[in-house]
C-alpha cells in the first residue's frame, strides 16, 4: 500500500507522453505521420512480395 502514494506523485508515462507531444505540436504530428505511411509501404510491399 506504500507504493501507491509514490505512484500518485509521479506523473504516467501517458500524461508525460502527452504533454511532451503538445509541446513539440507539429513535430510530432510528422513523425507519426511518416511511421504511419512507412508501416503500411511496409507491409503492402510484403504482401506483394509473399502473394
């Protein structure tokens, strides 16, 4: 029951995600943006590939 408090007082990993990506705004936004187009480039050039 310790450990809980110490949980409260350390933001999360997600809320600090978060606010890192609404301070780097447009950053962010192209990153996710290209891992995305490369991910399906990825995978549509593997399902050509094994068809």
């Amino acid at each position: 029951m310790s450990s809980s408090p110490s949980k409260e007082a350390q933001p999360s990993y997600v809320k600090l995600a978060m606010r890192n990506m609404v301070r780097k705004g447009g950053t962010s936004v192209k990153h996710f943006v290209l891992t995305t187009v490369g991910l399906l480039a990825l995978f549509v050039g593997l399902a050509y590939l094994t068809r």
